[in-house]
C-alpha cells in the first residue's frame, strides 16, 4: 500500500499466475516412390501428378487435425486450457475471483440440439460470461460452426424474418440479435451432432505453422524410382475458452 501526498492511500496488487499451457507441434510428412519406366510410360500424365495427390493430403491434415480439437471440445483428453478443462465446460474456474461467482459457462448444464432453443440457450451463456475476476464479461457472437447436415435449419434459424419451426407470427430474434453472423461448416469431425458460437475477438484457438509445406523430389540411384515427398510442422492449440460456446447433444 503507497500513501500519496494527499494522504490518500492506492492499494496495488500483484498479478495472479495462472497454470501453464504447453504446446507440442507435430511433424507430418508422406512420401511416393514410382519406378522409372511408369514415369517414362506415363502416355497421360497421370503417375507425375504425385505432388499435386500430396498437396491435397497436406490440406487434409490440417482439417482432420484441427477438426480434432472440435471432437475434443467437450471431454478434454488432448486439449485443455489455462483452467485444465476442455474448451466447452459447465463450470470452469475463475483465476482471481472475487465477486462471489467461482466459475463461468460455455456450455449449456443440459445439452440442447441444434436449433432455435439450442441457439438461444448459447446466446443467454453469452451474456452471462465472467471475466477472470468474475465480473460481467459478455460476448459478441459472429461465427457459428455446425455439421453439413444442419445447414438448412441453420438457414433458416439465422435468416428468416419470422420465428421458424413454429405457427406464431413472431419476429425471429436471433436473427435480428445476429444479422450478420458468418456460417463454417464442419466437414472433417466425427461428432456429427455438436455444434458451436464464436467470439472472434476473444477467439484463442490458433492454428501455428512452424515450417510451411515444403515438396521434394528426386530420383533414387538405386533403383531408379522417382520419388516424391510432402512435410509440414504445425501446432494447435487453445489457451483461453473465452470466445467459445458449445453444445453436445446426443
């Protein structure tokens, strides 16, 4: 505590540390080897588009490994964040509170399929999320993810004038809460039924790329096969579940 001149007092307070989140990128690399006489009999071009199958397997990497981290939003066996709970959560911990609340959601207590009442059961978690001090911290929702397999309902949840799914001639709020929401669709997930709200401004899902694709090629004196390879290093991972809402429905 520091007296000023004045002789009032200002109290300072020491940072709380939170855990530590640790990040281990990974390698990938896959490689194809085609004996000389297919590349010298290759009439239609077809055996020399080997980088071409490459580059698209590097892509798909980057899907099924970031579509990883939707899968394990709600168990958390291979991603947690600063609280070391999965990245949707009904009771994550706050770091330094001190107006009562211990814990914040993202997730709703019980689950709610994809539609209006899913959607307004994320929106109400929205505006009832806490900061690490457990004040008021609400989101601003601009993105929301869900399977291919929901994109008419989605549709019409967030673009019809009028209430969809029932006989009442009502305004459709969520779209007037969310006339400008941005629609991802999650191809690559084995969860076929969850679905999520975004924050983009306080989004900390990060997709790091430590060295870019790189593609070689080369010949081997040996056998005189031509061979072709493919390898990436990048990391994924989420500090903060802030910026996320979700639910798992079975």
């Amino acid at each position: 505590m520091l007296e000023r001149g004045d002789g009032e007092e200002v109290t300072f307070e020491d940072p709380v540390i939170g855990n530590k989140v640790v990040g281990v990128d990974k390698e990938y690399a896959l490689g194809i080897a085609i004996t000389k006489r297919t590349v010298e009999d290759d009439k239609y071009r077809k055996a020399n588009q080997a980088a071409k199958w490459l580059a698209r397997a590097t892509r798909l990497t980057y899907e099924y490994r970031a579509a990883a981290l939707l899968d394990d939003a709600f168990a958390g066996a291979t991603f947690t964040g600063l609280d070391g709970l999965a990245l949707c959560h009904t009771a994550h911990t706050l770091l330094n509170p001190g107006s009562g609340a211990t814990t914040t959601q993202n997730r709703p207590t019980t689950e709610v399929g994809f539609g209006l009442t899913g959607i307004n059961a994320l929106l109400d978690l929205s505006e009832l999320m806490k900061d690490e001090n457990g004040d008021p911290s609400p989101m601003k929702v601009d993105t929301v993810i869900y399977n291919p397999t929901q994109k008419s309902k989605a549709i019409q949840i967030f673009g019809s004038d009028l209430e969809p799914f029932t006989a009442d001639n009502q305004d459709n709020a969520v779209k007037k809460r969310l006339p400008t929401i941005k629609h991802v669709v999650k191809r690559y997930t084995t969860n076929t039924t969850s679905y999520h709200l975004v924050d983009s401004r306080l989004n900390d899902a990060w997709v790091l790329t430590r060295r870019p694709v790189e593609f070689s090629d080369d010949f081997d004196f040996k056998t005189s096969a031509a061979m072709y390879m493919a390898a990436v290093r990048f990391l994924i991972w989420f500090a903060d579940h802030r910026g996320w809402l979700g639910s798992n429905p079975s």
